[in-house]
C-alpha cells in the first residue's frame, strides 16, 4: 500500500521510497526528513479539498506531504 492509500488513524511502517532514477530528489529528500524503512507513521489529518495535503505523523515529529510525493513511500502492515 502507498501511504496516500492509507486511511487516516491507522498506523503502518514504512517499507521503502519509490526511487525513480540515481538522482531522485524527492526520495533523497524523504529519506532526509525520517521516512525510512522500519519506521512507524500514520495520517493525523487531510486537506479539505482532495485531501492535499497530508499531515503525517512519524514519532513526534509531523510532516505535510502533496499525495503525490506520498504516493512515493510504500508502506506495510504494523506489527
């Protein structure tokens, strides 16, 4: 599941970011914000129209992502 699929309220980890070529800038800078595989998030809140953006929650930290570059981290089930 890619975490713009995830419902909010529910927890998931992240299994990896979809790399889209050597110089991928959006997945280099994912990886630099703490989405990396192993850890724990979930979706706190969406926008109003369309659902952009989303406010991610990964520890204590909250991030808001376009669904786009959420589309790029794919997830898997929490343990």
């Amino acid at each position: 599941m890619r975490l713009d699929e995830l419902p909010a309220g529910i927890d998931a980890v992240i299994d990896h970011i979809d790399h889209r070529g050597a110089a991928d800038a959006v997945a280099r800078r994912l990886g630099e914000l703490g989405f990396v595989p192993g850890e724990p998030l979930r979706i706190v809140a969406s926008g109003p129209f369309g659902g952009d953006p989303l406010a991610v929650k990964i520890g204590f930290t909250r991030f808001a992502l376009r669904r786009l570059e959420a589309s790029r981290v794919i997830l898997r089930d929490a343990p």
